[in-house]
C-alpha cells in the first residue's frame, strides 16, 4: 500500500531488509524511476486498470468517486479472453459503486483464509494461501492474472510493533532511519518503527507467494510485478510532502519485475516508468490489442532488451499529481508535478476560497504556488529554488513541456474544462460528510 520507492533495500537506503522484493528485482529488473499518476488510493489503482493518467479518468480521477464504465479495465479484457481473474485484499478503490461505474475490478475475490496469528494494526487476510487457493481454482494450463492487494503498511498501525520490529528484525529504537528534516524523536521513532514492520510483513507474504509459484512450477513463466499505490505518509511540519502529495516521497514509489523465462536479469532501468503504462503491457505480453482509451505506453521493448539504464529514450520525463485526498481536505491543494532526471517542478491550485466556496474554474486553474527542485542536490526537496536565477531558464523549459503534456492529455487543470471535476469534487465532499455512505447517488450537488 503506501510505501515510497526508498523504503525497499533494494534502493539502497533502507537498513530494513526486504529480501522478496530484492528477488524479485534480481531476477528480473528494478525500477529507479517509476511513478503512481497520483498519491491517492483510488486514482492511483484506476491508472493501473485503465492505463490511462488519473486526470484522463474523469470521475476516476478522486478518491471516493466512481470509475466510468466507458474506460475499459484490462482485468475484464483478459478475462473476456480465457484468463482466470482473481484478487485478494485491496484492489481499486475507496469509492462509490454507482451504475455509471465498474462495481468489479479484479475478478474473483479470495479473502476466506484468515491468518492465524492476530498482530495489531494487520489485517487478518492470509493472502499467501488466499493466493494458493485461486489457483487451485484454475483449469490445468490456464493462464492467469491475481492481484494481491496487501494493505501493508498502511495507518492505523499497531502501536507497540516497533518492539516486534526489533525482535524480528533486528532494527531497535536507535537504529530506526527518519526521513531528513523529521523531528528525531522518541514518537517519530517508535511511529516509523511501527510503519517499518507492515514493510516487512508484507514482504514475507510476497516471499510466500513466490514460492508457491516455484512449487507449482510456474514462477519461470509469471510475470511478477512488485508495487505500491502511493508514496509514505509523512509531513514536515503542517506539510504533507508524502502521500497525497506532488512531492517525490509521494509519487516516486518501488517497482521490480521478474519473467524468468523472458527478461534478463539483475537490471537497473531508468526509464520513466507510469503506473499508465502497465495495463498496455499486461496486454501486449497476453498477444490481446490495448483498445485506443489507453494511454500508456507498454513496456515490452524494455522487457525484451537486454540492457540496463535508459532504454528509450523518450521515456525522460513523468508528469503526476493530485486532485483531491479527502481525509486531508481542505488543507491539500490541487496539484501537478513534473519531473525530469534531475529537476521537479511542482504547481499547486486551490479549490475552494478561505471560506470554503468553491472557485469557478476560471480561477481553479490558475496555479497559487510554484516550487522547483534539485533532486540532484537537494533530494529531500527542502530548497524551493523558484526566485534563484541560475535555474530560471531549466525551470520555465520544465512549466512548458508540463503545459504541453498538459494540453495534449487534455488535463482539465490546463485546458479550462474543469466542469466534471468541480462537480465531483462537490459529490465527493458530500460523501465525506455522510461518512462516505454509500446512499449518495448522483446528481452531485443539490
């Protein structure tokens, strides 16, 4: 669920060892720069399923919305196609389930088996055997698709495992890692150390799995991609610079493949990988035509090479950001932010006036902040370099080519045509005050 790409030991920062999630990348490939289109749940996973940027989806494009029927699922185009389709835990969502929208995401459900061992702040679904039983579900040779939806890590967290992080993992108090420019104390501490110990939960689960698939002697033929939705929840100060964020720890999030029997390993590619991208590729491996709503792009010509760093070199830049995180309304803006190898520059729009009316969507689009960014030099982002004029002429290239993609993917936030989601973000905020009931039908507003 809500990890940034760091907090795997793969990516060389972490003390905390996640040697699943670091299989999986050497046997196949690590991606340095792979991105969510948005740091929010909802959106975020209907980019997966849709192959489309967050801000193309519409009502898709918020969390506690609905996902538009009239955008294909590449979970129902191969289960149209003979493949068995399954899920355990968490696939698309939290949001409505109206008749304008998907109500199945992924096939099957397999959540029966619980774990026979409760731990605070986890969830209670076995997904290894949950995983074991879809596919003793299937006819011999049938190809398959199987999502496992840990919720780990993931808030509320159990609020003493910081000390099952030291006993089974061998990380104390002092040497639990906080991200530069977090306060360093006991709290954050013991906080991060209960955050750090659903990473490691979840990798168990991953390993388990794999393992069943080495069993059962389909590991060398699957396809196993390693994910997470969102970067880290995390602040500095009253600022959100994680999850539900524009910021690096909010959308740079870990990504490894492996296909033993198809792509080399112990690669490293820095190519600028979208969560748009996955359904076009799910679909070209299958030999299935993406229909023409997806936008991505497949990454099959980097999984049929055979080398390492930049493979197209198109593939240089990602644009992402956010429309809305409800839990942390009104205080998160609107965002979009685009990021090249080295630069990032973040643009933030407000929704609402100080006194909660919202903007027409004349003054919604008009950006209220912009900050730019060495990641080079500064990859905490903790140096706005906006006014500094060495880097004015790097950052007005960077506002352009956004505005471009922009206009070109026709973000509502660039093209003006803002009236879908100033409706949706009203239908939205209603919800929220029912309790996100799910009694709330359309129209939006009354």
């Amino acid at each position: 669920d809500d990890e940034s790409s760091i907090e795997r030991s793969a990516y060389g920062w972490s003390n905390l060892k996640t040697p699943n999630f670091d299989r999986v990348a050497e046997h196949g490939i690590l991606f340095t720069h792979a991105f969510t289109t948005a740091p929010s749940c909802a959106p975020s996973r209907a980019s997966v399923l849709t192959g489309r940027d967050f801000w193309e989806l519409e009502q898709g494009a918020f969390i506690q919305s609905y996902l538009p029927k009239k955008f294909p699922l590449f979970t129902t185009i191969l289960a149209h196609n003979g493949y068995l389709v399954g899920h355990t835990g968490k696939t698309w969502g939290p949001g409505s389930f109206l008749e304008e929208g998907h109500t199945e995401f992924s096939g099957t459900g397999y959540n029966h088996t619980k774990a026979k061992k409760s731990i605070a702040g986890i969830a209670t679904n076995d997904y290894a055997t949950n995983f074991d039983s879809f596919l003793k579900d299937r006819k011999e040779d049938q190809p398959f698709f199987f999502w496992a939806g840990v919720h780990e890590p993931h808030d509320p967290h159990g609020p003493e495992n910081y000390s099952l992080l030291e006993k089974e993992y061998d990380i104390g108090i002092n040497e639990i890692q906080l991200f530069t420019g977090i306060e360093d104390t006991k709290e954050n501490r013991q906080a991060r150390g209960n955050y750090l110990y659903e990473i490691g939960y979840a990798d168990l689960h991953l390993g388990r799995m794999l393992d069943i698939l080495e069993a059962q002697n389909e590991l060398d033929n699957t396809i196993v991609v390693v994910t997470s939705d969102n970067g880290t929840p995390v602040s500095r100060g009253p600022a959100l610079i994680g999850k539900a964020s524009a910021y690096d720890l909010g959308v740079h999030i870990p990504m490894a493949l492996m296909w033993p029997k198809h792509v080399k390993a112990g690669r490293k590619v820095s190519d600028f990988i979208s969560f748009s991208d996955l359904a076009p590729t799910f679909l070209e491996v299958a030999e299935i035509n993406p229909p023409n709503t997806m936008s991505g792009k497949s990454l099959f010509p980097i999984l049929s090479s055979e080398k390492s760093g930049r493979i197209e070199p198109k593939r240089d830049f990602v644009v992402t950001g956010l429309e809305w995180h409800g839990e942390f309304d009104p205080i998160s803006r609107s965002s979009r932010s685009i990021r090249d190898n080295r630069f990032a520059y973040v643009v933030h729009y407000n929704n609402v006036d100080e006194n909660g009316v919202h903007l027409t969507k004349e003054e919604a689009i008009k950006p209220v902040k912009t900050e730019f960014y060495d990641l080079q030099n500064d990859p905490w982002q903790l140096t706005d370099l906006k006014t500094d004029p060495e880097y004015s002429d790097t950052m007005e290239t960077l506002a352009k080519k956004l505005h471009q993609n922009g206009i070109r993917t026709k973000d509502p936030r660039f093209t003006g045509e803002m009236d879908i989601f100033i409706k949706t973000r009203q239908y939205v905020q209603k919800r929220k005050k029912l309790g996100y009931g799910e009694t709330l039908k359309l129209p939006y507003s009354d």
